[in-house]
C-alpha cells in the first residue's frame, strides 16, 4: 500500500494549489469521525483531572483586555531589507470573571485575511471570544504579522515556482513570519498561565482561513518549527518570543484552512510533519469553496488517516469560503467546536448554570 507521503502531489502543485486565501454561508453537512486516541497524558494524570469545569450556558461575566504585547517581531522596509524596525504583537484576552482560584481552559482565536490583512477583533472573533468566556475559557484573540509588515524570511526558504502570480508570492512570503508569531503566542500564554489561570495542557486554537492555516500549522508542525530557522543576530526579536516555552497546543478546530505553512517546512527541510504526536482536528470546509479548495480539507483528512490521531471531519455540502452561519448536525460550528474541545480534552462540563462558589 501505498504511504499517505507516496500519494501526495508535489509540494510545488501544492503550493500553487493552497496560496488562495483572501478572508471570507449555510448548510446541512456530512460528519464523519476519527475514533477517539485516549486523551494525552501529563504528569500522570488524565486531561481534565485538574481543572475547573465549563458550562453548559453562559455563566459569567466577561470582562476584556485590549491590546497587550505577547512578543515583538521585525517588519523590513521590503522582504529581505536591511532596514527594519521592531513591531510590537499584539493580543486581546476576553476571561470568565469569577471568584475562586480555579484553573481554566484556553482557547486561542486566530483571524483570517490571506496573510495580507484582517484583525484580532475581526467579525467572527467578536462573537465567539466573549460565548467561550462566559462558559469558563480564558480566550485569546491574537494579531500576526501579514504580508505587508515584511517579516524576517530565513535563508533555507524556499526558492518560490515562478507559476506563482504576485500575489501568492506575498501570501508565501507572509506565511513564515504569521507562524513564527502564532507560535510566539503559544508560548507567551504559557509563560504568564498563572497570571491569567490558564492550564497548559488545555489549549485549544480555532482559526478561520489563514487563521486555520496557521491553527493546523500549531497542530502538526514539530516544536522548533518556524522559531529554529532564523537565529537572534538574524532577527533580536526573537529573544522577546518566549523561547523556553512550549508551543504545543491540544486541540484544533480547523475553519476552510489548509496545509500551506506545512507545505513550506516541507520545501525547506524534506519531512513530512504528519504524525501521531499531532493535535486532534475538527476539518470545517465548503465542498465548494473556490478560495481555498476542498482538496485541502482532504488532504488533512488523509493524513489524520494515517496516522491514526483523532479528528472529526465535517464537509459544508455545496457551501463556499467563509461558512460562519452553517449548521452541523443542527448545530451552530461554536457548538460543534465545544463538544470537539470537551471530548478531546476530557473536559467537565457543569450544566447547572451556576457559577461556582
């Protein structure tokens, strides 16, 4: 039998395939889903064991902090320039406002915009940050550097198809920079956990068109991914990202991305960064989505196929790019995103509606 690596198209057909990703309507769909891996294991103890239960309905308060700095990252004159300033990243954090000493959940929410644009605060993110909140996650809304910021490239990237139009060219070159902060983010939540009472084995990330490719791209790719690549004499901004952090997260929910940042780290290196250690993969995609093809929910599919991690699969029959108001099994997708973070993160959920204490 042929390996999932064998069946793929070549990274060049790939990147002339998923470089189409401007930001972004309703629909039944079809689930299909990965039986269940057992839930990771950290210290001994199964996810969920120590950490405060979410609701079923909103409970709390949400109360919302603008704008603070997770890390700060080189934006050049043009790519490559030696003239560059460093710009702050920034995040917004939407908590549960309550009383106790309890240890939450995180969500991380990441914005679309074909790495060329969009906001923390972006249409989506406005609505789901604050109906996590209210039911006892601490959310993270984060900014990246896009295109137009100019962000230190490494030397090993890849020499780009010259099939490419001008504009793939920028998303391509948009994507290293957009990852390194992503991740740069990851790490800083986990640095300041205890200031916000964050569990780190419970990060989940959602994202939407690039924001998903870069939520797969936390998912899949290896820890020094899009941080290794460049050195601090290359870029001094890398010594505010946190680097003795982890940037691992443990669960995806996946909105009409795809794998352009992996197919990137493919070209640079030659490995495949599908494996068992992957986080778990809610694959939300418009059959007929003309922005990013439905080949690439396919092709993440397979390879959760192979190797055996557990996803869900969720195709919007008949549905384009940008299908915020679909429907899954009559479910809104922030529903259908909830139950995917409860059963692969082995959440509690309490369905009084009465905040604790």
């Amino acid at each position: 039998m042929q390996s999932f690596q064998q069946k793929r198209p070549t990274v060049t057909a790939l990147l002339l395939t998923v470089l189409m990703l401007p930001a972004g309507a309703c629909a039944p769909s079809t689930t299909t889903t990965q039986p269940a891996a057992a839930p990771n294991v950290t210290d001994g103890q199964e996810r969920g064991a120590d950490i405060a239960a979410v609701y079923a309905e909103p409970t709390f308060e949400v109360a919302m902090t603008k704008d603070i700095v997770y890390a700060q990252g080189l934006s050049h004159e043009t790519w490559g320039s030696e003239s560059a300033e460093a710009m702050d990243l920034l995040l917004d954090v939407y908590e549960p406002v309550r009383f106790d000493d309890a240890v939450m959940p995180a969500i991380v929410m990441i914005h679309g915009g074909g790495f060329n644009g969009g906001s923390k605060r972006t249409g989506w993110i406005s609505e789901w940050a604050p109906w996590f909140a209210a039911r006892g996650w601490v959310v993270y809304s984060i900014d990246y550097r896009v295109s137009g910021d100019y962000g230190t490239l490494p030397s090993s990237y890849p020499e780009l198809p010259a099939e490419l139009t001008e504009a793939q060219i920028e998303q391509a070159h948009g994507l290293y920079p957009a990852c390194r902060d992503a991740k740069a983010a990851i790490r800083w939540i986990n640095a300041t956990a205890d200031d916000y009472s964050v569990s780190t084995d419970h990060i989940a990330v959602i994202g939407g068109s690039a924001g998903s490719v870069l939520a797969v791209g936390l998912g899949v790719s290896d820890h020094d991914d899009c941080t290794d690549e460049i050195s601090v004499d290359d870029d001094p901004t890398l010594s505010t990202t946190n680097l003795d952090q982890s940037s691992e997260v443990a669960t995806v929910i996946d909105h009409w991305g795809g794998t352009s940042i992996l197919v990137v780290l493919e070209l640079m290196n030659g490995i495949d960064r599908f494996d068992a250690t992957d986080a778990p993969v809610s694959i939300v995609h418009g059959t007929e989505d003309l922005t990013v093809p439905f080949s690439e929910a396919e092709t993440i599919q397979a390879a959760y196929t192979e190797t055996g991690v557990a996803y869900e699969w969720h195709p919007l029959e008949g549905r384009g790019h940008g299908a915020w108001g679909a429907t899954i099994d009559g479910q809104t997708l922030f529903e259908s995103a909830y139950d995917f973070i409860i059963e692969t993160q082995a959440l509690q959920v309490d369905e009084t509606g009465a905040p604790p204490g």
